[in-house]
C-alpha cells in the first residue's frame, strides 16, 4: 500500500513525497482510512512507530478539503494535547510539514516560557493547536482562545498524561469541547485507566492495535550489564568512550541523577547535557538541539522529558537506571530503532533493580542478554582494591610504632 492509494488530497501527497515518505507504516495504514471516514479512534502502537503522521495526516486532509474559502479569522478546528513540552513542539514540526502546501496554520503553545509570543500567534488565527494541558487551560481561563468551533480532538501518549498527574485537565478541557467532534486517542500503551477514560470521551470508536503483546521495537538489539550502583558511571564513560562517534541518549530516574551524570561525564571530557523538568525551556531547547546537530553526543534525560525526542540516526540508549515500571522501558528503548533504522539499548541493573528486569522481561517475553562485566572497569575496581589494601597496610605498619 502507498500513500497514495488512501486517497488524501494532491498537497499533503505531495509533501510527504518530499519528506521521502511512500508507504505508510502499519498504524498508519490503519487508522488513516478510519479516520478519514470520520470515525472516533483508540490507537495503540508502540514508540517510533509514526503514530503523529497516523492522526495528523487525515485532520490535515479534512481541514484542507473543507476550507472555508471566505475572509475572516481563522478558528481552531483541530485541538491536540500531548503531556510535554519537547512532544508538542515535535508534533507541530511534524504537522507544518505535511501541511506545508495545505494553506493551513498550526501553533503549538506550552508552560515554561513567557505567553505573550504563544497568545499573539493565537490572535492571528491557526486551524490546529498542539497543547500541554497545564498552558491549555491558563489561555482558556484567560480567554485567549476557545474551543467551541472544534471538529478534531487527540489525545497523544494519553497513558503519560494520565501518569504525570493530568487526568484533572483532561475533564476540565473534555468539559469545554463541543458534543460534535471526531475523538482520538493515541498511546504506545494501554493500561486500564486508558481504556475506562476512552469509554467515557469517545463515541462509537474503533480500536487499532499494532503488535500489542511485542512491546520492543524489532530493530533494537538489548543487553544488560550486572555492575554495582558505585561503578555504574566508570561503566558509562568507558562504553561511550568506545563509541566516540555514535550519538548517546542515557536515561536517569532523577533529575539531580542526571545532573550528576553529566558533571561526571564533563570531567572525562565527554560532551554532555541534562534534560529534565528542572531545566528552562531555552535551556531544554538548546540541549536537544545541540544533541540532534551532533554537537553534544550524550544526552541525559528523565522519563518525562525524553517524551518527544526523536533524533535520526541515535546509535545508543543507555538505562543509567532500570525504570520500576517496565512500559518505561518500552518507551525509553523506543528512541533508538525508529523507522528503518537498527539501534541499541543497554541497561545497568544493580542487585535492587533485578527484580524491575524480571518484570520487564515478562512485559517484552523474552530474556535481556546479559553482558560480561566490562574488562576496563574490573581493571578498576581492581586497581582500587589494590590501592585501598596498600594504605591500609601503610596504616596497619605505622601503628607498629
């Protein structure tokens, strides 16, 4: 099956010509045709699978062929809402492109920067606005927007939203969306609080599933290394010290854990920068964009934040930490892998985290290659133990006397 063949309308075939895209992937060509019917959908796919082309394509193709060809401000007809800023911003990038012939406009606005920029753009009128519910709703409140004229609502990475906390945002903006409205919901995960959310906002919806039970992306070949929490960075720095040309994405539980990850890594003179809820927006952007240029190869990032990067060609992702929720671990490796690309995914699992691995293994059925311990950082654990031997002897020698 080819794009074409879904028969969207000639602009948006022709952009996604020039993005090199040709055939849709398996949840695209799924759910494109049932949206384009103009039916309510719940999508689940796992991570890098392009489940943004899979919603955005067939809002833009409708948006496009019903064009109210008459003056006037243009109102917000397609609502998108997704759990972090770097997701937002993807998503709105994602969308100007296959858009880009379309005439259509879409902004995307969230917290952590300053309004008045995101609140002029709104006056000036867009078709389609991705959002983080916390900005959502400060604008609404403000009344700077409205969401009565809407046709298209999605709810992206929905079981995020609903982990961070937003489940209160998501009823209050529910509450303010018109009866009449083609409803979506996309997830790499589908726990139950998902589907008992969906049944109460959607309509008769469909349901699409790509590969539910294989929760690892084919492509990513995985393995963990047994080293203690007190070696883990000395294992860090030798693994990225061999691969000086592949780009690194490291995963932390803690934003201080990743601060610190990153002054230990600068010390050994390896290009690194956090990524977390702690950082400024002008500070997350720039870290991103430096690791997506190749300026800076490693970079270490909470869960939260690491929704939304998706970088060409990322040759490594590293669990610095083995998350206690084994769906995170699908996500995290997800990173790497994307598309038609191979990856690979390395876990650190200290003697507390073995049982986070046991869960993970029954969640992906199938067992993580388990790596020898790494010949560099047994040279120094052992040169350690012979130094820490010599100055206790030294001490035990002079207090003979």
């Amino acid at each position: 099956m080819t794009f074409k063949q879904l028969g969207l309308a000639e602009p948006i075939l022709e952009a996604l010509n020039e993005q090199g895209y040709e055939n849709p992937t398996p949840i695209q060509a799924q759910a494109i045709p049932i949206l384009l019917e103009g039916k309510d959908l719940l999508g689940v796919a796992q991570t890098g699978t392009g489940k943004t082309a899979a919603f955005g394509i067939p809002i833009l193709h409708h948006l496009y062929t019903r064009q109210d060809k008459t003056k006037g401000k243009r109102q917000i007809k397609a609502l998108i809402v997704t759990p972090t800023r770097e997701l937002a911003s993807q998503i709105d990038e994602s969308l100007k492109a296959y858009g880009r012939h379309t005439g259509l406009r879409n902004t995307v606005i969230f917290g952590g920067v300053k309004q008045h920029k995101q609140v002029a753009r709104l006056k000036q009128g867009v078709d389609i606005l991705v959002a983080t519910p916390g900005r959502l709703l400060d604008l609404l409140g403000q009344g700077h927007l409205t969401l009565k004229h809407l046709d298209f609502v999605v709810l992206d990475e929905a079981d995020q939203m609903l982990d961070m906390g937003f489940i209160h945002d998501i009823k209050k903006i529910i509450a303010q969306l018109p009866q009449k409205r083609q409803s979506l919901f996309f997830s790499a995960t589908m726990p139950k609080s998902i589907v008992e959310l969906s049944r109460k906002i959607l309509g008769q919806f469909e349901q699409v599933s790509i590969q539910p039970q294989q929760a690892t992306a084919e492509k990513v070949d995985q393995a963990v290394y047994f080293v203690s929490k007190g070696n883990k960075i000395n294992l860090l720095k030798n693994l990225i010290l061999e691969r000086p040309d592949d780009s690194v994405l490291v995963f932390s539980r803690t934003k201080h854990g990743a601060n610190k990850i990153v002054k230990k890594l600068d010390k050994a003179e390896i290009n690194a920068a956090a990524i977390h809820g702690n950082r400024s927006q002008p500070q997350r952007e720039a870290a991103l964009g430096g690791f997506k240029d190749g300026k800076i190869q490693v970079l270490v990032a909470t869960d939260i934040a690491a929704r939304g990067i998706d970088v060409d060609e990322l040759n490594l992702v590293i669990n610095y930490d083995l998350p206690n929720v084994p769906e995170t671990y699908v996500h995290r490796i997800g990173r790497t892998g994307r598309a038609d690309a191979s990856g690979i995914a390395l876990s650190f699992c200290d003697n507390e985290q073995r049982p986070y691995l046991k869960k993970i293994e029954k969640l992906i059925k199938q067992k993580v290659q388990v790596m020898p311990p790494h010949p560099l950082v047994e040279e120094e654990i052992e040169d350690k133990n012979v130094a820490k031997k010599k100055s206790r002897n030294k001490e035990e020698g002079e207090g003979n006397f």
